[in-house]
C-alpha cells in the first residue's frame, strides 16, 4: 500500500489545520490508518488512529484537541488538528497498521507542521 499524506504547514498556535492521506494500491481490507508524529531529538509517537469501523486511538498529548477521521469509499484518512500548540510542531506521518495500539510497516512521506508566531 501507498500513503501520500498533504496539508502541513505554518500555523500560528491556537490555530487549526487539516491533514489528509491518501492510500492506493493494495488497500482492500487496511484495518487501521494513523498519524503518527516525529519532532526533532524525540522518538516517533502516535498522535490518532481509526479502524475502518471508527473506533480510534489518540496519544494523550492531542486527546480533546485533535479528531481523525476516515472516508473508506476514497481511503483517505483526515486529521482535524485545533488549539495547536508549538509542541506540535513536527514532521506527522501517515501508517497503515494491523492494530490501533501499534504502526504497520507501511508509512506515508511524512508531512512538516510548524506552529509558530
């Protein structure tokens, strides 16, 4: 499977920006699609995840702050990101997994989000 992932970009904090990915190529059956975020001198962590019947995962630091969402029929994964802070700042990576407690070994490019004043 293929993950094109778009809509990073410079945000001031407090403010909103949307994610999108965009899965192709052997897509029947993905069970979970996620974002998962890295920033500069941290290990990788999980910000959301969906199973294709809605049920989601979201690491604590986002929980109330950030929704995802799925469209099956497109295979696009979405991430509504609110009330951001500059402790989002990094580079957030799409992944399509088996489970929603842990990535697949299929990842996205990865995409830049900058929140700064």
């Amino acid at each position: 499977v293929q993950l094109q992932a778009s809509g990073g970009g410079l945000v001031q904090p407090g403010g909103s920006l949307r994610l999108s990915c965009a899965a192709s190529g052997s897509t029947f059956g993905i069970h979970v699609l996620g974002w998962y975020r890295q920033a500069p001198g941290k290990q990788r962590e999980l910000v959301a995840a969906i199973t294709i019947d809605g049920r989601t995962n979201y690491g604590d630091s986002v929980k109330g702050r950030f929704t995802i969402s799925r469209d099956n029929a497109k295979n696009t994964v979405y991430l509504q990101m609110n009330s951001l802070e500059t402790e989002d700042t990094a580079v957030y990576y799409c992944n399509a997994a088996l489970t929603l407690w842990r990535p697949g070994n299929s990842w996205g490019q990865g995409t830049l989000v900058t929140v700064s004043s």
